[in-house]
C-alpha cells in the first residue's frame, strides 16, 4: 500500500470505532472482517493513478438481519474520503430504473430488444452520473421482470469504472429464491461471485430485537432509523393520543392519487396519511406507490392490521415492501391492529424477507 493508501485505511478503522462509540457500542467480532475489508477498499480507493488502473473489487456483503450491515455501509460512506460517491436502496433504485427504462423506451419507440437494453444503460447513467463509488443497500430479486433489469444493471456497473458494495441477505448463490425464476438468475450470480468479494456478517444477535438502548441512541451522521413508530391495538385511544394523533372523522374519507391511480384514504392530513391494510397491501400497490407514500408522508398510519398468517401471500409481500421503504426513509411508521409477526404463515421463498420486517418491527415501540 502507498502511504496515503495506508492513512485512509487506518483512518477508516478509526472511524469505525468512533461510530459505534458514539452509538455507543463497539463493533461486533463477527462485523470485524467486513470493517477490515471496507477499510482497505478505502484504502484502495485512495490510490493515486487510479484512473489508469483497474477500479479495487466489489463487495458483497451479507447475512441474517439486524446484523449491522446497513450501519457498517452508512458508517463506510460516511467516512469515505471521496465525493462522488452515493447510496441506494434497492426499492428506490429499482423504481427510478423502471421509470428510466420506460421514458426512453417510450422516446425510442416500438423497439425491438436490443433498444431495450441500450434504455436499460441510458437509464443507469442518468441515475449514477459520474459516481464512483456506489452503496446498494439490501439488495434481492424475486421476479423474472427483476431478473432482466438486475442482469443488465450489474453488467453495466461492473463494466463501469465504479465500485460497487452491495448488502444482501441472501449469499450470492441464493438469490432468487424462487425455483420457477432461479434458473433465470443463474448467470448474474455467477457474474458477482466472479467479481465481487462476498463478506459473510453472522453474528448470533440481531442487534435491532437485543434493544440494547445503544442501538436506539443518540443520531450521529449516520441515521438510526425507524424508532420513531409504533405498534397500537385497535381502539388504543391513549396510545393515539400519546403520538399526537387523532382518530379520522367519517368525513376525512379522501383519496391519495399514486402514479396515477386513487387510494382510499380514512384521512390525509398535513404530514400524516391514514389507510387500511386492505387498500394498501391487499390492493395493486406497488413497492414503488409505497415509496411515492412514505416520499410524501412523514407519518403513515395503517390501521386494521391482521396477523400476517391471515393475509394473502402478495399482502405479506406489499406489507414487507411498505416497512422496508418506511424503514429506509425513516418514515413514522403506525400499525393498528393485530400483532402482525404473531403467528407468520411460512411462506414461498419470503421467510428471510418476513424476518426482516420482524427485525424492523422490533423497532417500533408497541402498546
Ligand atoms: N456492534 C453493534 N452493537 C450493537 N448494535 C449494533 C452494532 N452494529 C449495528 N448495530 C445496530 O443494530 C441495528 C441493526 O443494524 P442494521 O440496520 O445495520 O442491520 P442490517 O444487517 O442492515 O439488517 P437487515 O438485514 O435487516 O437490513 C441498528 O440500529 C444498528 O445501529
Ligand atoms: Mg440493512
């Protein structure tokens, strides 16, 4: 390593340990070989002639929830001595590349695919720029549609001179859970275990359901999210009343348009939405309307929660998708009803994704 290579490098390591003194904890054994190898990519990052040379190699870090990756890849960042660098999430990404796909197919238009993909890659450099560095946060696929889209979009950004850091739960080989797709998927996993460094964080705790008060401390540069919410049993006036809210009135009844489409709202307040779990996970929603609502309300509340085990499999999906895009933008979060993670239903390749919500879940503060 060079000397400035070197300073990076320790400096990263220092960082680290001032983040999660000042969250006040400290990093975990199991999230040591990740911190050692997020270090050195900073490090490698730090590299004069980098332009000249290939970019360092990406990374792939995973494991159960709560176990710390999203921190460790804000606190990377965060630290990073580099500015064109950015963080996504995958819903947020996916729903800005469909977006981007769609307006260039629509300029080119009727195309055969090859059009396609060249929308495709017009569509990742509008979203990337000139960035150099790129966090994909919890990243998954579950259908065919994502299986193209993903394929196309890791090629283009290891194509690129970008380093890519994604976290996962799934290890590489596991993505695609769903049998009838994997196949599909088959030949993007072996593009990233090819050319990304998979880091496996599995530590025994899932530090978000220990609650050490530490987890929920004090914000450093680094957001700690979703501990905002709450969790109320159906008619729980005081519980509303203790977050400042107040049942909706018959004549609030309104409608939300959300790409173009209405939803039945019980009230839409300054700041706050009001919806039923029917309209807004038993409905057509998409991940990317529930984006466009956790976007628009700081508070959402959803009200008539049944137990998971008592929805239908695309509900549990939607209701996963709407606690992850909440949980991601730090939006309040406030389930009435049912305690949903009760008694899950096992499901069709979902579980990991249902114990994160249940992971997230644990956040909120309940009644
Ligand atoms: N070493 C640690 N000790 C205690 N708490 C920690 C530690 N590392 C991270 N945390 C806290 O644990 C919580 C969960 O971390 P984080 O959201 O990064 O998990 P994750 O691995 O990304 O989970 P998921 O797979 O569900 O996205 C956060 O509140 C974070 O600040
Ligand atoms: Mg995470």
């Amino acid at each position: 390593m060079t000397a400035k290579a070197t300073k990076q490098y320790e400096a990263m390591l220092a960082h680290y340990r001032w983040a999660a003194e000042r969250r006040g904890f400290t990093v975990d054994p199991a999230q040591r070989p990740a911190v050692e190898r997020l270090s050195r990519l900073a490090g490698e990052l730090a590299r004069p002639g980098l332009l000249v040379r290939r970019p360092p190699r990406h990374l792939y870090l995973w494991g159960p929830v709560g176990r710390g990756k999203s921190w460790l890849v804000d606190t990377f960042l965060d630290g990073l001595d580099v500015t064109r660098k950015r963080r996504l999430h995958f819903h947020d990404f996916f729903r800005r590349l469909h977006e981007g796909v769609a307006t260039h197919t629509a300029d080119a238009g009727r195309e055969p695919a090859g059009e396609r993909v060249a929308a495709v890659d017009r569509a990742v450099d509008e979203l990337l720029g000139d960035c150099r560095v790129l966090v994909f946060d919890e990243f998954h696929a579950h259908d065919a549609g994502d299986a193209m889209l993903v394929a196309r979009l890791f090629r283009t950004l290891l194509d690129r001179r970008i380093t890519l850091v994604t976290t996962s739960n799934y290890p590489p080989a596991g993505l695609m859970p769903n049998p009838l797709y994997h196949h599909l998927f088959e030949p993007t996993i072996r593009l990233i275990e090819e050319r990304m460094d998979a880091v496996e964080i599995a530590g025994a705790v899932d530090f978000r359901r220990e609650q050490r008060p530490a987890a929920a401390g004090p914000a450093d540069g680094v957001p700690q999210r979703f501990a905002r919410g709450a969790r109320l049993r159906t008619g729980d006036e005081n519980g509303l009343h203790a977050l400042g809210l107040t049942p909706p009135a018959a004549a609030e009844a309104d409608e939300v348009v959300v790409h173009g489409r209405p939803l039945r709202a019980s009230a839409v307040r300054e700041g706050e939405a009001w919806f039923g779990f029917a309209e807004l996970c038993e409905g057509l929603t998409s991940a990317a309307d529930q984006l466009e609502l956790a976007e628009r309300f700081p508070t959402l509340v959803l009200t008539d929660v049944p137990p998971l085990a008592a929805a239908t499999p695309d509900g549990r999906r939607r209701f996963a998708d709407l606690v992850d895009v909440c949980c991601d933008r730090d939006v309040r979060l406030v389930l009435i009803g049912a305690d949903p993670i009760d008694e899950r239903a096992p499901d069709e390749g979902l579980l990991s994704d249902l114990d994160r919500t249940a992971s997230r879940l644990a956040l909120l503060g309940s009644a």
